[in-house]
C-alpha cells in the first residue's frame, strides 16, 4: 500500500521515461514530484496523465521567481491542469501573486525558503544576509505564512522550529533533502531519514534518487513507506 506522505521526485529525463517508472512502482507511490529538469521533456503533459488517467496527486516543483503580474498569470495556468502542489521562491511580493493566480482552485502554493542543497558558504557567495542558516530559514518561512502560502519547502533540519511558529498552524511543511538509512547524500547538504523528517514535523518527505536508482524502486518504495509508520 501507498502513503501519500511519501512523495517520489520523478527526476528522470523525459515524460516517457516518467511514466515507465511509475509503472515499475505501481501503486507502491501515490504522490509524485515533477520538476524543472523534465520541463521541456513533456513534464506538463506527463503531471496532466499521471493525474488524470492514473489518479496519482501531483506536485509541480517550478519555483517561480519573477514580478508579481507575471508570476500570477503562469499560476493561473497551472491552476487549469488540477494539480495538487506548486513551488515559488519565498518572497513574499511572489507568494502573494501565486495565490492570486490560485483563484478558487485546489492548488497548493508552497514557498522554497532555502534549497537544501545549499549551506552558509552558499548564501556567502550569493551575498545572502549573515546570520545562522536557521534563523534565515525561520524567517523566510513566517514571512511566506504571512504573504498567504499554504506551506513551505525547507530541509528536515529546520521543519520543527518552523513547526512552532505561531503562524505555521494548518500550514504545510513539506521536506526534501531525505535519504533513507544508507543512501548517498548526492548534492545534499542538509538532510534526516525520512523517520527523523516526520519526527521534526514535515507533513510531506521527497525522496528521488535512492528511489528511482535503486535495482527494484518499488521495493525501495516500498521500504521508505515501511519506515514512516507509527509517524
């Protein structure tokens, strides 16, 4: 059996090769991630029939960054394919356009406050304020429940502090940079098993590559499904 807190990223390189993985995991994976990198390989069309026809939920993993009319209108289409999540950059001049773009749809808007493949030294060389990547994550998280964002993205590292803020109540917190017992870290930098995510207080974990790569995904699936429970 599935759990949906379980969110497979399909980061393979086309709708074709998509679809023949989520056959491979049957109804092992009931929650999937499609991402930039699949974009201009039939990404939409492929979240359209995984929704559609197969009756999987969808998070479209964009991270929209742009002015605010033109980041409302790309929503607004989004909104059409009945999708079930969307990313933006956390700002809050951005969130607030996406939920404007949301209308009376289901889409849930879901702000990025740090990736989680970047650390200090990262946001040094961005010429990102000093200050402890926590609090940075903390604030850019309020800041984003404040503009109207129905969740965030953040590293399991910091999903309990942002559990406890006073306006994180109802919101979602989903969690990637997850690697079951084991797996590589690949370009991670901060990351928890997925137990350990669910424990900090993510609603959601995304977990790709340890999936996907494995020998049998399904089992692996199977085997990070098996670890969430009695979370």
């Amino acid at each position: 059996m599935s759990d949906d807190r379980l969110i497979v990223a399909l980061d393979v390189p086309n709708a074709i090769a998509g679809l023949d993985m989520a056959a491979r995991l049957g109804n092992a994976v009931s929650f999937y991630k499609i991402g930039l990198g699949m974009l201009t390989g039939g990404g939409l069309a492929l979240a359209n029939e995984l929704k559609q026809e197969h009756g999987k939920r969808i998070f479209l993993d964009m991270k929209f960054f742009d002015i605010p009319a033109t980041v409302e209108a790309a929503v607004r289409g989004i909104a059409a394919y009945d999708l079930d999540f969307l990313t933006v950059h956390g700002d809050p001049s951005v969130v607030a356009a996406a939920r404007a773009g949301v209308g009376g749809t289901g889409l849930k808007i879901l702000a990025v406050t740090v990736l989680t493949s970047s650390d200090r030294a990262d946001l040094d060389a961005a010429q990102i304020r000093p200050g402890a990547m926590d609090d940075i994550v903390l604030a850019r998280a309020s800041a984003a429940f404040d503009a109207g964002a129905h969740g965030v993205i953040a590293s399991p590292q910091e999903a309990a502090a942002i559990r406890a803020l006073p306006n994180a109540q109802g919101r979602l917190i989903v969690t990637p940079g997850v690697r079951p017992q084991g797996s590589v870290t690949d370009d991670q930098k901060r990351i928890a098993t997925p137990a350990q995510a669910l424990a900090n207080g993510a609603d959601h974990i995304v977990v790709g590559r340890p999936i996907w790569r494995a020998d049998d995904p399904r089992r692996a699936a199977q085997a990070v499904v098996a670890g969430l429970s009695g979370h």
